[in-house]
C-alpha cells in the first residue's frame, strides 16, 4: 500500500490527465469523478513499483481506460450524456476550442483515444502503440483518419487550412 505522500504527489501529477480522459471516454463529469476516485484507490492498492515517472504515469493511463470500458460496458450506465450537457458542466472556455472539442468528443472511441494520446499527452505513435496494445501501423491510420475526420467536421479548418 502507497503512503499518503504519494498518493497526494500522483493526484498532483495525474489528476488533469485522469480527469481528461474520463471526460472524453465517458462525457458526463459525474462518471469522471466516480473513475477518478477509483483510478487512485487502484493506485494506493497496487503493489507495482514504478520504474520511472513514465512508467507511472502510462499506468495510471491505462486503468483509467480500462475503468472506464467497464463503466460503459457495465449494467447501470444505460444511461448517457450528450456532449452539449458535457460541455456546459466544463469551465467557460472559447467558442473555437469548444468547436475543437466537441469534434473530437464526436470522434468514435478509438480515434478519441489516440487524438487525445497524442495531441493533449504528448505522446508518440510508438508509445500510443504500447499503451493500447495496438500496432504500430494501426496507431498510425487511426491519426490519420481522426484528422480527417476532424478536418471535415472543422470544415477545413484543422491546423490552420
């Protein structure tokens, strides 16, 4: 079991990502923070030891994706959101960004996924690769499709176009 001192330094680090991801997979701010207690309940409990920042920090990542498959596919949540609601519950934030996001909340489930790995995290189509489990080249056309999907839904206007 994790000390105090740690868990509040991974809430401190994590929490943003965490919360990022619930929102995108689950879109309704109630689920969010029910995954969030649980992602660091699973965190305390867990008796695997990190071998760097990385490591935890991908960890923490796939449980919260894993938490939030079995929320979605579990028996209550017959119920959803829609992404209007979602986004009233989300801090005032611009009209363009707000676009953006609601584009990329529309996005099927795995494309959501590798965008908001790859855009919002930071990380790499290698990395994508491994913390999903996926293949390297999956991982690839996912991007792909998800900007054009995106650019078509933006009406062109994706990166400046």
């Amino acid at each position: 079991m994790r000390s105090e001192e740690e868990l509040n330094q991974a809430i401190e680090q994590h929490s943003d990502t965490v919360r990022r991801l619930c929102m995108i997979h689950l879109k309704n701010y109630a689920d969010t923070e029910d995954i969030f207690q649980t992602v660091f309940m699973k965190y305390v409990l867990s008796p695997v030891v990190f071998e760097t920042p990385e490591h935890e920090k991908a960890w923490i990542i796939r449980v919260t994706i894993n938490a939030c498959k079995d929320l979605l596919k579990s028996f209550f949540h017959s119920r959803t959101v829609s992404i209007d609601e979602a986004l009233q519950l989300a801090a005032p934030i611009s009209e363009d960004y707000q676009d953006v996001l609601q584009a990329v909340l529309s996005l099927p489930t795995k494309y959501r996924q590798v965008v908001y790995l790859h855009y919002y995290e930071g990380y790499t189509a290698p990395q994508i690769s491994q913390l999903l489990g996926k293949n390297l080249n999956t991982i690839y056309t996912l991007l792909r499709r998800s900007k054009g999907m995106l650019k078509e839904k933006l009406g062109g206007d994706f990166y400046g176009e």
